[in-house]
C-alpha cells in the first residue's frame, strides 16, 4: 500500500457500508476526486492495479489499519483547503508511478546510433593508424574518406528510417483526446442558469496522447484510435456494446463486440465523474484475450436533495467482474458510436507495446557468413604480414612493419562490402514492391530479401491463408435426415410448417423442389418440423453476430468469426431472421412475418482453447431458459447425449472438405438457473483462478447432457492458384507444413485438394495417442517411411513434443508434407521456433489472424510482426521462387566479387613488397586506390544477371547455400592470387545486355580520364607508347584466357542448371 494517506473528503457524513475484499488486493492505489459546485459531498473514482514487476502474483491488497479509519468512514478529515490540496498532490504522485503514455517505435538515442559493425571497427582503427607517423602511408584523406562515406551511407540509411519512425511516434503521441473533468467549485447562486448548467456538468478537455494518465475518463468518436487500454464505461448506443476494428492488434479483419459496464451504462455522462466506485486491473501481461478485474459500485450517485427528501439508507458495495469484453486494448480503433473508457494501462504496460518487440537490426544468414569469411581474411592478412616480416630476418621495428604491412593489406576486407550489399538489397526490396505482378506487396524488413532464396520449410494457417476465409453454410444433418446444398428449401418448407405458414404459402415456398421417398413419408408428421424448428431456432439464436445497418440503409451482420455470420446468413435464408440484437435481447423474424424475441441471460464466447460458444436465454412468450451451445465435435461429443452417429457424419463432412459445428440445447429450470447464477457470479469476482472457476461452474450446472440437435457443414472456398502454387513449392524442394484448428479429416481433405499432398503419396494419419509406447511405434514407422504426409492431430503432436521431443522434429522434418491439426496458437509458436533449432535452416511462417502471429514471429503485433506481406498467397511463387532466388545469388556473386576484387589489389602489393626487399611500401597510392574500390570497378556490380525464366527445381540448388560457401570463397581466392584486372568482371557476367556493355565501357573511361588527373601516378609518356599498348593486352590475355577456358570447360562438362533449362 501506498505510504501516501488518502484522505476522505466528506463532510457532511461518513462513508459507510465499505467491505474489503475477502481475500484482500495488495496494490497500488490512483485516487481521483470528483467535485461538485451542487453538494458539499466529495466523491471519488479509484483504480487498484498491481504493480507490475514489483510485487509477486500471489499479492493482495491490504488496508493499513490507519489509513482505512481515515478513509473508510471512520474519523473524517476536516482539513478544509489542505486536506484537498494534500489529497490532490497524493493522487498525482501515484499515478506518476505508471509508464508515461508515450509510443516509441525508434531503434536508436544519441548514445546507440553508433552502428558498430566488424567492417566499420576494422577500418576505423586502419583510419585513426594514419595519425601516428611511423605507420603513415599516404594521404590521410584517402583513409578517412572511404570510411566516412561508407558511415554516411550506413548511418544516413538508419538515420532516414528512425526519423521516419519518430515523425509516426509523434504523430500519434500528439493526437488529441477529449478527457472528462469535474465542474470547477464555486458558488452557483450569482451565475446564469448556462453557467450553472456547465458547472454542473461534466467538463471536458482537449489533450495529446502522450498525456494521458492511469485513471483519465477518455470520451472516444467514431474511428478514432484508442490511445491507452481502457475499461470501457459507457456507449453511446443504448445496449452498452460498441465494435471495434482490432486489424492492427491481432492482423483479424473482422469487427470485435465490446461491453459497457453495466453500472456505468445505466448513468448519464456527468454521473460518471460523481460516481463513487472502484476498478480492479491486475498486473499487466501479453494476453490480448483475457483481463481479470472488478468493478465495485460503492454507492450509486445521488440523486439531487430537495427540502423534504427522506435519506436513504446506504447500500452495500456492489462487486461486478471484469472480462476482456469490457476492455478496449490500445491501437484497436472505434469502429461505430461514442464511447467513454477508464485508463488502466499505459505506455509500456498496453497490451499492443507488450506484445511488439522493439524494433532491431535483423541480419540474414548471409551476412553472418560473409562476416565469417571476413574474420578469415583479417586472420590471412595478419598471417602474410608476419610471413613477409619474418622473411625479412625480423630486422628492425619488426612490429612496426607488421603493423604497415597490415595497413596495406587492408584492401583485403573491401570497405565498400557493407555498402555495395545494403544498396543491393534496398534495390532488390524495391524491384520486389514494384512488382506489378504481385501488387500491394510490402518489404518490412529490407536487410532481408535474399533469405527468400533459402526458404526450406514453409509453415502455413489454413483458414484465410490457403482459403478465402468465406464461409457458406452447405450441409446440415440431424442424425435421421441430412440436408445438403439443393435440398434446402426442404428445410425452409419443414421451418414454415412449424412456424404455422398457411398451407398455401407453404406449397408455394417448395414449388420446384424435389424431395426424397424419406422426406416425403414423414412430411405429415409434425415431428420432424418441430425437429428442424429447434435446431434452425438454435442456430439463430447461439451466436455472437449483430445486424447493423449501414448509410444506405441495407442491414449486414457483424461478428468476429465468419462461420457465425454463414449461419446466421443461411437461417435468414430459409426464413429464419435475425432483426434486432444487443447485449441483453435477440429478436428474430419467422418465416409467418411475426417476431419473436428473446433475453440474453448469459454468454460463453468462444475460444481456441474450449473450442465453443454458449448462451442462456429466456423465451419471453413461453418464458422457457434455454442454455444453447455449439462447438467442435471433439469436446462437444462428451457432453451431449445420444450421439452415436455424430462421430460418424462429422467424418464425413470432413471429408468433402467442410467445417462441422455441433449444435445441443439444455432446458434449464428456474431453480437450477438460479444457483448457477449465484455459483458463476461467486466464480467470476475472484482474482485467482478466476478463468478455470468459472468455467468449472458452467461445467457443473450446464454442460451436462445435452440434447443433440444438429450438426453443420459450412464450406471454406480455395484462394485462387492454391494449387498450382502448393506444387510449384513442392516442387522447388521445400517441405511444406500446414498448421490448422480444424478436425483431422478436414485438414486431410483440403490437403490433398490444395495439392499438398502429391499425387498417390501415401498420408500417414497419427490421433488419439495416449501412452509413450503408441508414439514410439508412430515414431519408428515415420522412420521406415519417410516419403509420407504425416497428418496428426494437436493431442498427440502435444505428446509427442512432451515425450520425444528431438527425435519427433528429427523425423518430422526430413518428411515432405506434414499436417498438425487442433493446433493452439502455442503449438504453431513451438513448431515453428523448433524446426528453426533443430535444423538450423530457413523457416517461412505465413498466416493471417492473430493465432498466427506467434508463429510468424514471436512477440510481435499481428500482419505488422511480418517481414513481407501479401496479399493471396499465390504471390508467394513470384516472391520465393523468383525475386528470392535472384536477390541471393546476386548478393552472393556481389559480395565474392568485392572480396575478389580487395585480394587482386592485395596479392599485387605482396609479391611488389617481395622484390623490394620486403619493404612495407605502398604500390598504388592515395587517389588511385579511392577510385579503383569505388568508380572504377564499381558500375559492373550492380549490373548482375536477370534470369528470364522460372523453373522450380533452380531454387532448390539455392537452399544448400553453395552460391556462397568455403569452397566457392578459395577458388575465388585462387583466381585472385592469379590474375588482377578488370576483364575478369566481363567473364562472370552471365548475361549480356545494354547496360551491361555501357557500364564496362564507362568504368574503362573514368579509368581513362583519371589518368589525365592524376599525372604523379602515371608516367603519360610511357602510357600513349605503342609499347604500354601491347604489354597491357599481353597480361589481359594471360590473366584472362586461361580462365575463360576453364569456364568453357566447366560449362561443357558440369553446366549450371539453368543453363540445361534453355
């Protein structure tokens, strides 16, 4: 507890009727007063949170028996002006305590943008050398001048980036929010009736975003951004709901139903700042699908005394629970109305910063390699400097020439390395956005566009990323009857006789339709109607779907699940509609024109962990209580009675490629619902355990013996070129693994539709495991048979990872095509970060919702945690197989290149250090080595090859990562050691073109032309001699021709694989 007192402000008459929580909640406490001009009475608004980091979970909050006699209603304080200036000052002190609510999304102060890379120290210390004489070679400025354009280069690419990210940061931080504030004091007597009417009121003010503090009332307008975690208060639409667009939170398109406070709902937007009440937030964490905490109602506000008002006696404290529905998470926006919140989470502590790693350098594999390679040479140069030395006889300040000797070689590690690769690769980003074939496409991650070329396992979601995320309701079966696509006005004909449709309307409603012999015999048994009446009601009824009606007045449903909408779609369909629903009243339109309505008692929301939906309602004609639920087949077949046909049809459906819900009813008597009411309410305000509580409750009273209704199909249409895309990837070597929620027998058959599967490949189904033994018997047949698709459900893929972890990912990653079925988002996070340890390789993870994201790249936001972003997943054959494949060979063959073209230079000063007795004198000199590292070799880099074709089977020569290697590094160093000049550039191009031919030729002339400016190097009497001439195409011919014949021998007899492709 704070060491801070709390002050109560009454004068009038003591706080009274004040429980503490049974269980007591250790936190920290914000106190905010609330005044009125109307009463003499001071209310206060407070918030309790732990402190996160600070105290352990266990915590709880406990009255100091001297604070709570003072502000509980014992001894009031009269301290007049004092006590609420002390109280005043308490109350901004502690919420000092929380994180500023400030967003800030740059890399780097004034003290980390110091980019200190291998290549940067090693020639800033060749650099500061040149100031001590005896190691002076040169110009000074031909030193300092390579380093510090390649600094400006690298520090002014990160500088233009993090500005970027500081001008988006003060942008949001400067965005302006309406606060809600008490009416200033005053005496009210002398002002106009306007003045009095604003002094009673609740105030409001305009504030920046950075601004906000922990227990600020924030009133939000329609697309607006929530600026910190808020609990929400009050709505502007009646029912005390509102929706909210959470794309930038979780990367889920679909609007997200929030909750108003009940107690808060009822007042008016003045009363809030009156009311005397308490929230509980408990420390904060990632979890954007769950918040624990209270709202106590201490006492409702007052309404306004008159002369001959009766006092009431007081209340007690009111404890409601809080939920994540109650709670808008920062960086969601309002999607429709006004809405009034209560900051609890600032800054750091949100939920959205939590979950956003801060932003960092990311370095490929390819840089680690080449930065490998790069220790190797200074380890070669520090070698040849010794030897050199050393044949030398150590005479002398030996380590003074080592240390020239090592300056001189210092063109071995290229400093234009680092620069010539970052512009490459911000040039690949760019051909990659500006491809018109794959539009919209977005390159987050610059640094990495040669990673795409080396992709060898590709982890994939189903639903939105291989399917359009487009639900249509195809099948419903009720055990006895099974209705498909075609027969649904059957069940529109069985709805409405039900419903009590005159016979006429009826006939009309069939006319055309064919019905079997099945359907036909019990077309005058009232049973069968009554049947698709409660499972059709059901439907429409246990749901979290909205109709809103939008500017043009046409009426489309909101939910945050597709499938809910499907449904709800097809029982309009055949007659059933939904016209009205909030938080407390569904009303709904039968197939006569009549409505029907019904109270929302109570509802279970779906999660991928319990894998259903609930909800009690309460017919307001037969005021029957209906507990309704649907869910997954895999826990609703425990808990419903007489399903032995279930097991059997959700297979089937699952077969032709649908996603099944079953659906089951409970009647629940007035009793009953009663003690669950209280039981559930008692489970819901506890701060521990709170989540397994409730759930054991519902458990208990509800999910027992359910009456089995139904079950539904509901299609999930293929994105387009799906197939044609999965082959392409199968066929370019990489292993492919599709990670779904859905049953085995779906994910089995969209497999083999999306062509995942390859043709007569054998599928290996692997479910229900349950001792170590039935792992180990999978496990050693996997071994024998390696060539399979494993397809395994989220049980036993659980086991196998509990038991034999290593040797699971061993096998599973040598197979070709893998399937996880029932996975939870945690799954998808440990196979992905497994796969990624145990072989060490590239890994792509692609998905679209947030039960992606942790996958994808743990712990980062939603679509934004991508390093590239599609839009179909069909894009994915032009970014993998051909700009991936591009960008890495051209930064491989840049990189050797540039190394190749230091050890020329490098290997040239030895063998001149040799014939001069070993002397650590410089061959070329100041300018003339500036310009052969930059212009005069530098043109014909980035003029690298533009294959023309697209073949699967080049991309899987890439992922063993031979384009750079030990190997191809020494047979570019023995080149080196042989020949040294421009021409050899002209034999590694592999393809010819105009800007090809231009860049050699104006590379030569630059060459040229320096001559004329740089006469102390160039004895220009020797170099217009016809001698210079033949001496020069003398040594091109010997330090070229023979290379070229070993390249047409090479060809000949190991052609490349794109060469046999044209």
């Amino acid at each position: 507890m704070s060491d801070i007192p709390l002050y109560s402000l009454r004068r009038n008459k003591p706080r009274t009727g004040y429980t503490p929580l049974s269980d007591g909640i250790e936190a920290e406490t914000v106190a905010t007063n609330r005044s009125s001009n109307m009463s003499s009475n001071f209310t206060t608004t407070k918030i309790g949170r732990k402190a996160a980091g600070k105290r352990k979970q266990t915590d709880r909050y406990v009255d100091d028996p001297e604070e709570e006699e003072t502000l509980l209603g014992g001894a009031p304080y009269d301290g007049g002006e004092m006590g609420e200036l002390e109280d005043s000052l308490s109350q901004n002190q502690l919420r000092s305590r929380y994180p500023p609510n400030i967003v800030r999304n740059q890399k780097y102060n004034v003290f980390t943008f110091l980019p200190i890379f291998f290549f940067n120290l090693y020639f800033l210390l060749v650099a500061l050398s040149q100031f001590v004489p005896a190691l002076k070679i040169g110009f000074i400025l031909t030193y300092i001048a390579p380093l510090a354009f390649v600094l400006f280069v690298t520090m002014g690419k990160e500088a233009y980036d993090d500005y970027k990210r500081n001008l988006r940061d003060r942008e949001a931080n400067s965005q302006k929010y309406l606060i809600l504030e008490p009416p200033p004091p005053g005496d009210s007597s002398a002002l106009s009736s306007e003045s009095v009417y604003l002094n009673t009121h609740a105030n409001t003010r305009s504030v920046p975003s950075s601004s906000l503090k922990v227990g600020d009332l924030i009133r939000l307008e329609k697309n607006q951004r929530v600026p910190a975690d808020l609990v929400l208060l009050r709505t502007s639409d009646a029912s005390g709901t509102c929706f909210i667009r959470t794309d930038q939170l979780d990367g889920e398109t679909d609007w997200k139903l929030r909750v108003a406070v009940p107690e808060c709902q009822k007042l008016e937007e003045d009363d809030l700042i009156h009311l005397d009440a308490e929230i509980y937030a408990d420390a904060p964490t990632k979890d954007i699908h769950s918040f624990i905490g209270t709202f106590t109602l201490n006492s409702p506000p007052a309404p306004l005394s008159s002369a001959d008002s009766v006092a009431l006696q007081p209340l007690p404290p009111s404890i409601s629970p809080l939920t994540a529905e109650n709670v808008l998470w920062s960086n969601t926006v309002l999607a429709a109305g006004s809405a009034i919140g209560f900051v609890v989470y600032t800054g750091s502590e949100t939920r959205a910063v939590m979950n956003t790693s801060h932003p960092e350098t990311k370095m490929g594999l390819l840089d680690l390699e080449i930065n490998k390679l790069a220790k190797i040479l200074c380890t070669v140069t520090f070698a040849l400097s010794l030897v050199l030395v050393a044949l030398n006889g150590f005479r002398g300040l030996w380590y003074v020439y080592v240390l020239r000797f090592l300056i001189l070689f210092s063109s071995i590690i290229p400093i234009s390395l680092r620069v010539n690769l970052d512009m490459g690769k911000t040039l690949y980003a760019q051909q990659i956005m500006n491809d018109s074939e794959i539009p919209n496409t977005i390159v987050r991650t610059s640094t990495l566009p040669e990673e795409l070329g080396r992709i060898e396992y590709l982890l994939s979601d189903k639903t939105g990323t291989l399917t359009q995320n487009e639900m249509e309701m195809k099948k419903l079966h009720m055990g006895t009857m099974s209705y498909g696509f075609d027969s649904m006005d059957e069940v529109s004909h069985q709805l409405a006789v039900a419903f009590g449709v005159p016979e006429s309307i009826v006939g009309h409603l069939r006319q055309g339709s064919l019905s079997t012999g099945a359907q036909l015999a019990t077309r005058g048994r009232r049973d069968m109607s009554s049947r698709v009446r409660d499972v059709v009601l059901s439907l429409a009824l246990c749901h979290n779907v909205t109709p809103v009606t939008n500017d043009d007045g046409t009426v489309t449903y909101q939910a945050s699940s597709p499938d809910e909408v499907a449904i709800v779609t097809w029982t309009q369909s055949i007659g059933l509609t939904l016209v009205f629903r909030d938080r407390t009243r569904i009303e709904l339109q039968t197939p006569n024109g009549s409505r029907i309505s019904f109270d929302v008692l109570d509802i279970f929301p779906f999660t991928s962990e319990s894998k259903r939906m609930g909800i009690v309602v309460r017919d307001n004609q037969s005021h029957e209580i209906l507990f309704l639920q649907k869910g997954a087949d895999v826990v609703m077949s425990k808990i419903v009675q007489r399903n032995d046909w279930l097991d059997e049809e959700t297979a089937n459906m699952a077969r032709e490629g649908l996603r099944t819900l079953v659906m089951a009813r409970k009647r629940l008597s007035s009793t009953l619902y009663s003690q669950f009411q209280q039981s559930y309410h008692d489970a819901s305000v506890k701060l521990e355990g709170r989540n397994e509580a409730m759930s054991a409750v519902v458990a208990e009273y509800l999910e027992r013996d359910l009456e089995l209704l139904g079950l539904t199909g509901v299609e999930d249409k293929l994105q387009d070129d799906v197939k044609s895309t999965l082959e392409l990837l199968r066929n370019a070597g990489i292993k492919i693994w599709m990670l779904t929620g859905d049953k085995i027998e779906t994910a089995r058959c969209i497999a083999i539709s999306t062509k995942l599967v390859a043709r007569n490949q054998y599928i290996h189904e692997v479910a229900k495991l349950k001792t170590s033994d039935q792992v180990r018997d999978e496990l050693e047949f996997l071994q024998s048979k390696l060539d399979c698709c494993l397809v395994i459900d989220g049980d036993s893929l659980q086991l196998c990872l509990d038991l034999f972890k290593s040797e699971f990912i061993e096998i599973a990653t040598k197979l070709s095509a893998v399937v996880a079925c029932r996975c939870s988002p945690t799954q998808k996070a440990d196979v992905a970060r497994l796969i990624r340890k145990h072989t060490r390789k590239r890994v792509c993870c692609i998905g679209d919702g947030g039960n992606d994201v942790s996958m994808i790249q743990p712990p980062m936001s939603a679509s934004l945690a991508a390093d590239f972003s599609v839009t179909q997943f069909s894009h994915l054959t032009k970014l993998l197989l051909w700009h991936g494949r591009n960008s890495y060979r051209r930064s491989a063959k840049l990189a050797q290149f540039v190394i190749h073209r230091g050890l020329i230079i490098s290997i040239m000063q030895a063998v001149f250090s040799s014939i001069s007795t070993f002397a650590p004198i410089a061959l070329y000199q100041g300018w003339l080595m500036v310009g052969y590292a930059t212009i005069y070799t530098m043109a014909p880099v980035f003029s690298s090859e533009d294959l023309a074709l697209l073949y699967p089977e080049l991309y899987k020569e890439l992922t063993k990562g031979r384009a750079l290697s030990y190997k191809t590094f020494f047979q570019w160093l023995m080149i080196s050691v042989y020949q040294g000049n421009l021409s050899w550039v002209a034999l590694e191009i592999t393809t010819w073109h105009l800007y090809m031919v231009v860049s050699e030729i104006v590379t030569l002339c630059f060459y040229i032309i320096s001559i004329a400016f740089l006469p102390e190097y160039f004895d220009l009497t020797f170099v217009v001699t016809l001698g210079f001439a033949w001496k020069v195409a003398v040594i091109v011919a010997i330090s070229a021709v023979p290379l070229y014949i070993v390249k047409l021998i090479r060809s000949r007899v190991a052609p490349a694989a794109s060469s046999k492709l044209i």
